[in-house]
C-alpha cells in the first residue's frame, strides 16, 4: 500500500506539471546560472541544476544559459598575485584583471558549465559573450576600467543553436568595435540575451530563497511581486546590496516583453522545476502589474 501511495503522489505531481509543459512548450527561456554553488567543490549542486535545465529541453523549451563566475575570476585573480577590487558590488577591471575575466569567463567556466549539461546527453553550443554581444564603456565615476555597457545582442547565433536542438552557453563578457572583450555583469546579461530573444521566462538563479520582505528572515519569502511595487521595496531597504542588479534588469526585462521573471536558490534540489512546473513555486516570480 505505501508504494502504491507514494506512486499516486509521484503521479499527482507530474498532472500538476502537465499543463505547464503543454504551455510552455516551443517557448524561450533564458536562465542566469549564477551562486556560491558554481564554486562549490560539492558537485551535486551543480549536477541537479543541470539535470533541470535538460529537463526543461527534452519538455520542449528553448532554454539559453547565461552564466557569471564572479569568484572563480577573484580566485585566479589571487593566485597571480592580483588584487579584486569592488566598488559598489561592481568589480573594478583594469588591464591585468580583463585578461584574466576573458580567460577564465570565456574559457574554464563556460566549459565546465557546458560540460555539467552536456554530461546528461543534451548538446549545447559554447558562446563566449564577447563574441556575440557589442557594448560600450559603462560611464560612470569612479570609473570601473573594462565593464561594458551592452547595446547590441547578436541573435543569430543563439537562434541557429536552438533550432539545431542545442542549449547555448553564453559567458558574460562583451566586446567594443575594437574587439576589446570587457567584463558585464552576469544579470544584466541575462536581460539583454532575453529582451533580444523575446523570451517567455527570465530565471535568476543564486544562493538566496528569493526576495525577502525581511532579508533577516529567511521566512519572509515574498513569493510574488508585482513590479510595480518594486521602488518602494528598494526605498525601504527590502531590494538592496546583490539584489539591485537582478531586480533592475528584471524590470527591464519586463518592461521589454518577457512574461515573467523568476528568482530563485539554486541550491535547493530542482528548484527550477518546483519554480516552473508547480501551482505555489518555490521562489519570488517579479510580474506585470495588474
């Protein structure tokens, strides 16, 4: 009898899932993979995580990874010698420190990441941003050396491996006119690559629960935020620190056309299923106003 009910249960949760898949099917979603699990020498985070996002493939939608790697980048930076340097959570990239972004975003992570995919019989295309997306200088003082701006997403690429049954990996760099690779960050990244594909979904995912109403609380989960609530939250405080990029991106994604915006902990088993596929979730989605 206990087999029979935890067979009924398992079989009550894949009904639950059944229309979203129906929904979602054929629909682009873009994923930030980003978190203290990407560093991790505790593979099992990572192995989960991937083993959403393929399953997200094999259900039919066309899922694009957009991924960070802001501390495997300080690590390196510190085996050479080198100093990281922030200011305003935005990382200070001189010469010195844009080599090394270029190697390790674009070379090590992006292939570990491709790889942890890869790794349960989905094919994906490597991407390093620099090769697909055209920015500027982001002005601002004081001045942060090699971060860029992103004005142009080139979709090709990205649509031709879709349509080849491939899950692109993209890295969070970009390149000047020169050819310049500059460091972006990963969130922003993640917007762009979706407005510019007119993406279903945006998901971010981290090492927090979601937005918290009170981030001393990890019960205080807000599970769904109108976006036009999102100022106040930051006037109170609630949006700040990490958060902010994610949050402003996501407005602008929203702003944009993409349906809705998902954050989430990566490190929670299958987070991204209970997030996409069940009626509560288990993050905070950011949504159009009523």
């Amino acid at each position: 009898m206990i087999e029979y009910e935890d067979s009924q249960s398992k079989a009550t949760i894949l009904m639950e899932a059944l229309p979203y898949v129906r929904r979602f099917r054929g629909s682009v979603f873009v994923v930030k993979y980003g978190g203290s699990f990407m560093d991790s020498p505790d593979t099992a985070v990572r192995s989960r995580v991937a083993q959403d996002l393929v399953f997200l493939h094999f259900v039919g939608i066309k899922v694009v990874v957009v991924h960070g790697g802001g501390k495997a980048v300080t690590k390196e930076l510190q085996d050479r010698g080198l100093e990281a340097n922030f200011i305003n959570g935005l990382r200070v990239t001189d010469f010195h420190t844009i080599e090394v972004v270029d190697e390790v975003l674009n070379g090590k992570v992006n292939a570990e990441v491709a790889e942890f995919v890869s790794s349960y019989d989905c094919e994906v295309k490597r991407l390093p941003g620099k090769d697909i997306l055209s920015c500027q200088k982001l002005e601002q003082e004081p001045d942060l050396g090699f971060v860029g701006a992103i004005n142009k997403v080139d979709t090709a690429p990205i649509q031709e491996a879709l349509e080849n049954g491939l899950m692109p990996i993209i890295s969070s760099t970009a390149s000047d006119e020169s050819g310049q690779c500059f460091n972006v960050n990963a969130d922003t990244v993640a917007a762009e690559v979706a407005i510019s594909l007119g993406a279903r979904r945006l998901v971010y995912l981290s090492d927090v629960p979601g937005l918290l109403s009170n981030p001393e609380d990890s019960n205080s989960l807000l599970s769904s935020l109108p976006v036009d609530q999102v100022d106040s939250l930051k006037n109170e405080g609630v949006i700040a620190k990490g958060m902010l990029p994610k949050v402003n991106s996501a407005v602008d994604a929203l702003k944009s056309g993409v349906n809705r915006v998902h954050l989430i902990d990566g490190r929670l088993p299958h987070s991204i299923l209970l997030e996409i596929f069940t009626d509560e979730g288990i993050g905070t989605e950011i949504v159009h106003a009523n």
